[in-house]
C-alpha cells in the first residue's frame, strides 16, 4: 500500500515543482561598477517557455532610499531569453558593449551601500527580489546576500551547481543560498542566446518524496 501512495506522491510533487519553478527572475544586479567593466544594471531572466510582456511591470529599488519606475511599453522578454535594464545617467556609456540595455530607467543605483530590487507585475503581484547587506525585508527573500567587492555583481545561479550555459533559475527563497558573487559582470539583453533552466526542480522534488516517505 505505501508504494501505491508514494507514486501518486511523486506524480504530484513534480507537476507543482515544475509548473511553479516557472517565471520571471532578477538574474543580475551591477550595483558598483569600477568603470572597466559595464555600467549599473539590473537584468531579468525568464524561465518559462512563453513570451512574457513586461509593459507597466514595476522595479522597485531599496538605494539609501526607494525609488519606483515602470518597465516601458513594447518590452517583450522571451521565452528562456533575458531582459537589460540601464541607467539613464550611463547611456553614452554603453555604446562600447555588444549587449545594450532593452530600456533605461531614471533611477539611481550605484553605491557600495545595501540596497535590493524587487520586481512587480502588471497587477501589482510581486514576482521576485535580490538584496544585499541589511535592507527592508520587501527588497530581498529569505536572507539577503552580501555586498559584493568593487566592480563585481550578484549574480542568481542556476542551479546549487551553478552552470554558466543554463538560465539563472535557483529559487529557495533565499538570496544568499540563491546567488553568488560574479567577478565579470555579464549584462544579456533580449538579443542574447536563450538559456534553459537546469533541472534544480527535479532534485529538490526528490529530496521532498523521500522526506514524505520516511515520514510515513
């Protein structure tokens, strides 16, 4: 009897992991560029495998201070594609890198000081949010990650192994479980290679199944 339940268990707990771990990520932050590097950015990442309009979604940003700005019209992030938010103050800066940000935003983001960006969408739902340092819970899940060294980015890593050729999907909630430190800034904008996510769901469903199991 308990083989027969544990396999309407495992059915289970993969469809919910599968169909939840799906969606819109901050897959990287560049809050303190050293000006080699690229300028500030804020880069998003979709996990699913539909087109997702990013119109009217709300960033919000925690900088010794808040500041709200909306994502504008005609922003598509593809499916497994990525989506680059600049800073208009760094425009001109931009023009010496291959991948240029999908839309610019007037906010204010650089300093070696805690902050975090969270992410809202049409209706006001919220999505996902990285922070650093000590910030307001709003700006971060979990545990919020570390301030990074000086022309270095927070990077959410795709799996509990990162692997530098699947999307940046690893979701435990918890930012500083989540992300890791990345010494060269890699801005992608709607025009960079799709990224598959790895199979973290899978590993994480089998971990749960077993827990279940030996609790019956």
């Amino acid at each position: 009897m308990r083989s027969l339940t544990l396999k309407y268990v495992v059915s289970f707990v993969f469809i919910i992991a599968f169909s939840a771990g799906a969606k819109v990520f901050v897959s990287e932050v560049h809050y303190l560029p050293d000006g080699d590097g690229p300028p500030a950015f804020i880069e998003f990442y979709n996990s699913s495998e539909s087109n997702v309009d990013l119109a009217d979604w709300v960033i919000e940003t925690y900088r010794n201070g808040t500041g709200t700005a909306n994502i504008t019209a005609d922003s598509i992030i593809p499916a497994y594609g990525f989506f680059l938010v600049g800073f208009i103050d760094d425009e001109s800066a931009w023009t010496e890198f291959s991948y240029t940000p999908d839309c610019y935003t007037e906010l204010k983001f650089t300093g070696d000081f805690p902050g975090g960006v969270a992410l809202y969408d049409v209706t006001g739902e919220y999505v996902d949010a990285i922070g650093w340092g000590v910030v307001p819970e709003d700006y971060y899940e979990g545990e919020p990650f570390i301030l990074v060294t000086n022309g270095h980015s927070i990077e959410r890593k795709s799996g509990q192994n990162h692997n530098e050729l699947r999307g940046n999907s690893y979701d435990t909630d918890n930012n500083l479980n989540d992300c890791r430190e990345r010494t060269d800034p890699q801005p992608q904008n709607i025009h960079s290679p799709r990224e598959y996510p790895s199979l973290n769901a899978e590993q994480e469903s089998v971990g749960y199944i077993k827990a279940m199991y030996d609790y019956q």
